[in-house]
C-alpha cells in the first residue's frame, strides 16, 4: 500500500465524484481510478458502491477513510514538526474562527511578539469549522459555544454576557435593562443560522415563548454594530464587540444568565508548533486581562 493511494483514496472519499477528485489532485480520471482500484485489491474489498459513473462510500469505505485520514495525519504531523523545528520562522498558524470581536487586539499582539510569522484566518460556521479541525486543516479555532470532543482540546477562555444593541432614536435607549420576553415583538438583525452565538441566544428566547424575529441576516458579524446604527433594527451582542458608538446604546438583560462562553479549540493529535504555543500563551493572557 502506498501513500499515494490513500492521499487519493481520502480525496475521492470526500467528494465522491472521480471528476471533481481527479481535477483537485491534477491527475486524470483514468489514472485516478486505476489507483483506486488497486487499493481495493490490496485490501481485498470494494469501499464505494458503484452505479454507473456514479460512487458512494460504502461502510467499509467509512471505516477505511477514519484510519487513512489518522495515518496521514501523522504523516503530516511528522513533516510540520521537522519543518517546524529546522525553519520555525517560516511557519504559517492557520486560524478559523466563528467570533471575530477579540481578534484584531489578539493578533496584534502576536505580531508584536512574532513578527516574521505569518497567519491566514478563516470566518467560518461552527460545524464547517470543526470539520477542518479534524482535518488537519487548521491549527487553532476561536468559538462560542465551546465544541467537546474525544479528539478536540476545549479551553474555555472567556465568560461573555450578551447586550441587547439598540439605535439611539429607539423606543428602548432609554432603557439600562430589559427582561427577554419584551423583546418578543421586535425586529432583529443577526448572523445566520449555524453561528454558535445566533443558535445559542434563539434557544434562550424559546425557552420564554418567541422566535426572535429577523430581519436581516449575514455572515459578518462585525457589521452587525453599523446595521443598528442605521436604524435597521436591533441586535444580540456579546459584550466583547458593543464598542462605543455615538448612535447606539446597550441594555443588559434581566432574568436569564445570556453568557456565552469563548473557547479556544486544538486537535489533541496534532503537532502544535513553537509559533502555535505562543499564540495559545497570547489568547490566554488576553483574555485574563479583560476578564
């Protein structure tokens, strides 16, 4: 068995589509196949059911591709730590986050303390990201709420309460606290389903009897702060991002702990490099500074 094969075996796994897989590895789809088709034989089973040029991962394939993905893995491990340790200047930290408020103050300061290493962030769903995480694919992920996992370390970093943002001009700006339920009747900008903190505060919001109704929902949680300014309508913020801003201002809720927790994920299998710990050191004494 080669380790080709399980490179392409993996690819073709998780597309299951010879054509998408074959242009991905630049390889061409006969060769590709014929690849495929000795890993079989050497394994002495098929792991895609076949209908046509269509493929799917059958339960032998399933088990296969857990065990392919954990032995390149560690390959992969192998490589970055020697990489890691002959040139750890050029080391890249791949980053994936679902709550970008605290970022820019945190990469500040590794860049301060790490200048000539580079980083590459990624805004991305909860589910999206814990998928790259096992994969390999990213070397430390910044979430609420935290992700548990046999194979994720989880370290809750930080306690946010979560502000109800209003314009200046709205009928509740007068207001320093509100209970929850008062807010049943209003119109809510937010993030899409899928970010830890919007499916976090919906669930809370059921629990005292309503939906919160949007009207507006995005990706980018950090225009979330303009659209209230502009009098689109009002928002959840986690206290981390309600920064000061003339036309908006923030009511605390009553009644209901609305804390969401910040955590900080790794991949317990995975090399974490000297550039990795210092940035986990950085996150950590971060947030003890404005806890």
């Amino acid at each position: 068995m080669e380790l080709l094969q399980l490179q392409y075996f993996i690819t073709v796994a998780r597309l299951e589509h010879v054509t998408e897989a074959a242009r991905t590895l630049h390889v061409t789809q006969s060769s590709l196949s014929k690849t495929i088709q000795r890993l079989e034989e050497d394994l002495g089973a098929p792991l895609f059911d076949r209908t046509g040029r269509n493929l799917r991962l059958n339960e032998l394939g399933t088990r296969f591709l857990r065990r392919a993905e954990r032995a390149m893995l560690e390959i992969e491990q192998g490589r970055l730590e020697i990489k890691d340790l002959t040139s750890p200047e050029n080391r890249t930290l791949e980053l994936a986050v679902t709550t970008a408020s605290t970022l820019p103050a945190i990469l500040r300061e590794f860049r301060k303390q790490l200048p000539e290493i580079q980083f590459h962030v990624q805004m991305l769903a909860t589910e999206e990201m814990v998928t790259l995480l096992r994969r390999g694919e990213v070397d430390f992920c910044l979430c609420s709420p935290p992700i548990q996992g046999e194979d994720i370390e989880c370290q809750i970093v930080c306690i946010d309460p979560i502000v109800v943002a209003v314009p200046a001009g709205h009928h509740l700006a007068n207001r320093t606290s509100i209970a929850l339920d008062e807010l049943k009747d209003e119109w809510f900008i937010g993030v899409k389903k899928g970010y830890g903190t919007r499916d976090f505060v919906d669930e809370v919001c059921r629990t005292v009897g309503f939906e919160p109704h949007y009207i507006f929902e995005g990706d980018e949680p950090a225009r979330l702060s303009a659209l209230v300014e502009a009098e689109i309508g009002i928002a959840f913020i986690p206290s981390t991002a309600s920064h000061s801003r003339e036309g908006i201002r923030y009511i605390t809720i009553e009644g209901h702990r609305l804390d969401r927790e910040i955590a900080l994920l790794w991949h317990k299998s995975r090399y974490i490099s000297q550039a990795g710990q210092r940035f986990r050191e950085v996150v950590v004494d971060y947030f003890k500074s404005h806890n």
